[in-house]
C-alpha cells in the first residue's frame, strides 16, 4: 500500500519528519518498507504554456513552438514530440538546467533553427510513464490546464512529497485507505482525524429514485448496492491536485470522472464503479449471478466467459460489470458522456475472491473486497464521489439515493476485562487510560463494572472479534516498546527416551558404523 504524507495531512495536522513517522507506524503493527521522496530535483524545469506551433522550415518531424514562462519574452523551442500543440501547458527545462537523466539543457541550433530550452517529456523527467496519460507516454508530457504559467513543475506535480510503501497483514483491510492510516496517524501524535466535507447541494430538476431501479437477486454475494446519479457532466482532464494525489500512489489519472473513482477508493477504501447511465438498458440495476454461457468484454479490452459462480452488475438486457472486480466496455465512461451512474456496493469477500481467481483478473477493487470492505461506508463513498463529480464536472447531483441494504450490519460489542489486559501486558493501566486508547481508534467505550469495559468495534475494523483482540490494540497503541521483558517461567525436569528413540538411536549408531551416511 503506497501512501502519500501530504495526502494524509489533509486529514490530520501531522508535523513530524516523514521517517520519524515511518519509524512510529512501523512501532504500531503498519510495516514501512520504504519511504522514499515521490520526485527527482525539477530546479529549472518550469510550467510554459505553448502559444503557437509552425513547422520547422527544415524538418518534416519537427515543430518549431513558441512557449511563455511567465516572465521575460517567448521562447522559441523546437519541439520533435508528435502531441506538442498550441493551447498546452508544458514543462519547460530552461538552459542551464540538468534533468535527473544527467542531461544539461543548453541553447541549441537544431536544423539552422536557434532552440531555447526543451519540452519535456516525463521519462526525462525522472516520472514514471505507466502512471501518465496514453497519449503522453511517447511524447511531451502534458500539465493539468489549471497549472501556473512560471510556476515550477517540482510545486505544480507536487513532487515535494514523501510517499510510505506500508506492508499490510492480512487482517488490516482497513489500512487500505488513505484516511484510515491517518486515523492511526493521529493516534500515535494525539491528534483528531478531520471530518469529510459532504456537504452538496442536489438537483430539484431528477430524483435519482426515478431515473434508476436497484434489485439484488442474491444478497448473500451483495449485502449492499447505493446508486447516485450526477447529471450534465463534462468530461476532461482532472485538475492537479488530483492527479498529483493519484500518481503518488501509483494510479493512472484518466479523466475527471474516473479519478474520482479511484481517488475515493485510496481515500476512503470503498472501490467504486461508473456508468454511463446511457447504456444502462430499462433504466436498471440487477445484482445476480451469471446465466449459462454469458460474456462481457470488460474494461481491459478482454472478452471473460462466466459461469454461474460470478456476480454480474447487469442492466435489464446483459452484463455490464463482474461485480467488484471490473466494469465492462459496453457502460463505460465516453468522451461524450454526461450522465453519470455511481455504484457503491458491498460484495462477499470469499466470492469475488475465487472469481477474480477464476478469471485471473485482479484489480485495486478486488484486492479491497477479498480483504473485506466496511458496508456501512457504502453511502458516504457515493456521496463524496457525487459532490466531486459535480464539482469537477460541472454537473448536478440528482436528488436523493437509491439504497437497497438487505444484509443490514450489526455493531459487534466485546466485554473487555480491565486486570486481564494487565496481567496479559505486565502493566499498571488504568482504566481511563485504556479507554483513551481504544478511543483514539474509534473503539468506544461504556464502562459496566469496576473492572470492566464493554467496547463498541467499529465497521471498519473488520479484524477485531475477540476479547484478546482488544488487548492486542491497546498493547500496541501503548507502544510495544513500554512493555516489560520477562523470562517465560517453567520447570523443565529430565526426560527419559522412549524405547523407540533408543532404538531409533541404536540403529543410527549401527549404520553409520557400518560406513553408511545419514541424509
């Protein structure tokens, strides 16, 4: 799990050294690996907006460009890369500057033409080009149209940033959220974790209720399906924030629209889903289990045979989804797209498991629901997807929500005897003290007795089940290091040798006696 540090403090004011934090997690159960600043040193490579391009008057492959930096004249740069236009904005090496390739940027005659700098592409930048537009792989990169001329790219792409590579066990589903980690984050330097601003104004003008039906067919696959719709949106590239927020955890920015699908999946953990509510056949949703010999041709361009075993998303007609694993080309989102159906569901953990298996398909949704994903952040993951969707989009969020939530959740409550996690710890705490651990993580507290504590699990700590559990947390938001070393205590008297390990010892003795070599 990469986790970027600027990222969580949008939502806990942390001011602590990114390895000092690295060092901290490590200290409560959430392994860093690595920690490593997301870009190279970009001094000299600036933000130009590309005013015109005309052919090189004595090269058929290269473009002669005239690009401002936001301060002093144009430069004229001629340019070899076959996506340069006008109406970009670019990052510019000026002269003088050295890439992190090892190239030194100097004033250039190419082709009898005076050259004043470079548009770079992200390969010389030192960026990772798997994480860059398909169009931007092969040429010039291209920067968000929101960016500052004269700005530096190092600022604009946010690359002064440190990004935590965290090896999660098996029961931390949870952590596979930015926003989780930072609550944990705020548990170890004391701090509260930000609320989410969820706040949005919804169109009078569509019910959502209207404009989409939901039926689950099997809820022991689906426990949950929250529907949102957003209308009149515009599709294009996202803004910079978002991008940068993406690549730092190595996903690729696609368009506005699908970003902040993947954005509010590494935020929040809940993995979400858009369709183009136009192909979306009778207007509906039905949660159920393959038919004999269906296909669906799913987002990678692969055509998937399923079988009984695999949930569908379909509509009225056919698939258009292998439920928490991928969406299919026949709904998904177009250029042209302006009305947006949001799918935040909750879907068996142990199904999507074997069907992603099945298949030999894993996605970043997959891994999240064959770990287990908190059912009850269903509704606020579409909300939020829904607000920045309408605000990046320029559209409108229908009214209102379509919720069918037949498997509803129940809190789990856990008696937590306060002598017991003393005596398990060899410490002196008191009670108030373990609450205020326990609450840090969102673990609520009602006292029932002198001694004892019944704890409220949250429905995001999917891994906390028992007593012993508990007192796992509390030993390791108290520091593992603060608990004393003891010596495990024991007779450990003389044992004699069964016959059959005399014999066996006698036979050895004889053989090797004999020349022979045990192996």
């Amino acid at each position: 799990m990469l986790v970027s540090y600027q990222w969580l403090k949008d939502y806990v004011d942390i001011d602590m050294d990114p390895q000092e934090l690295a060092d901290k997690l490590t200290m409560v159960g959430l392994e860093v690996s690595s920690v490593t600043r997301l870009g190279p040193n970009m001094e000299g490579v600036l933000v130009g907006y590309v005013e015109h391009v005309d052919p090189h008057p004595n090269s058929d492959r290269l473009s002669l460009c005239r690009v401002d930096i936001g301060k002093g004249e144009p430069l004229n740069i001629v340019c070899g890369a076959p996506n340069v236009a006008a109406g970009q904005k670019v990052p510019v090496a000026m002269i003088g500057t050295c890439l992190p390739n090892g190239q030194k940027i100097e004033k250039a005659v190419i082709r009898k033409v005076e050259s004043h700098g470079m548009i770079c592409s992200g390969d010389e930048m030192g960026l990772d080009g798997a994480l860059l537009p398909k169009d931007q792989q092969e040429g010039i990169m291209v920067l968000p149209e929101d960016s500052v001329v004269g700005d530096s790219v190092e600022k604009t792409l946010n690359l002064d940033d440190t990004v935590f590579e965290i090896d999660l066990t098996p029961n931390r589903a949870d952590c596979m959220s930015i926003r989780n980690i930072a609550r944990e984050v705020g548990a170890i330097a004391g701090l509260k974790l930000k609320p989410l601003d969820l706040d949005f104004e919804e169109s009078t003008d569509a019910l959502t209720k209207d404009m989409i039906s939901v039926e689950i067919k099997d809820p022991d696959l689906c426990g949950r399906y929250v529907a949102r719709v957003v209308t009149g949106v515009t599709i294009g590239p996202s803004p910079a924030w978002l991008q940068n927020r993406l690549r730092a955890v190595g996903v690729r920015p696609i368009s506005n629209i699908v970003d902040v699908t993947n954005f509010v999946m590494m935020e929040m953990g809940q993995p979400l889903h858009a369709f183009d509510y136009r192909f979306l056949e009778e207007k509906t949703i039905v949660v159920r289990r393959a038919g004999e010999g269906e296909k669906i041709i799913t987002l990678d361009g692969q055509e998937r045979q399923l079988d009984e075993n695999t949930l569908v998303i379909a509509d009225g007609k056919r698939p258009v989804a292998i439920a928490g694993i991928m969406g299919g080309e026949n709904s998904e989102i177009m250029e042209d797209t302006t009305t947006v159906l949001i799918e935040s569901a909750n879907f068996n953990m142990v199904n999507i498991r074997r069907s992603s298996k099945r298949l030999g398909l894993r996605s970043e949704s997959s891994m999240r629901f064959e770990k287990g994903v908190n059912i009850e952040g269903a509704r606020e993951a579409a909300d939020r997807a829904a607000k920045l969707m309408a605000y990046l989009g320029g559209g409108r969020v229908a009214s209102g929500v379509v919720d069918n939530y037949p498997r509803k959740w129940t809190p789990v409550k856990i008696e937590l005897n306060v002598q017991k996690v003393n005596n398990l710890l060899d410490l002196n705490l008191s009670k108030e003290k373990i609450v205020d651990l326990l609450e840090s993580i969102d673990l609520k507290s009602d006292s029932i007795g002198q001694d004892a504590l019944l704890v409220t699990v949250p429905p995001f700590r999917l891994d906390i089940e028992r007593e012993i559990d508990l007192v796992e947390e509390v030993a390791r938001l108290y520091g593992y290091e603060k608990i004393p070393l003891t010596i495990p205590e024991g007779d450990v008297g003389q044992q004699k040798m069964t016959w059959e390990q005399v014999l066996e010892r006698k036979c050895k003795e004889i053989l090797t006696g004999c020349g022979l070599t045990e192996v």
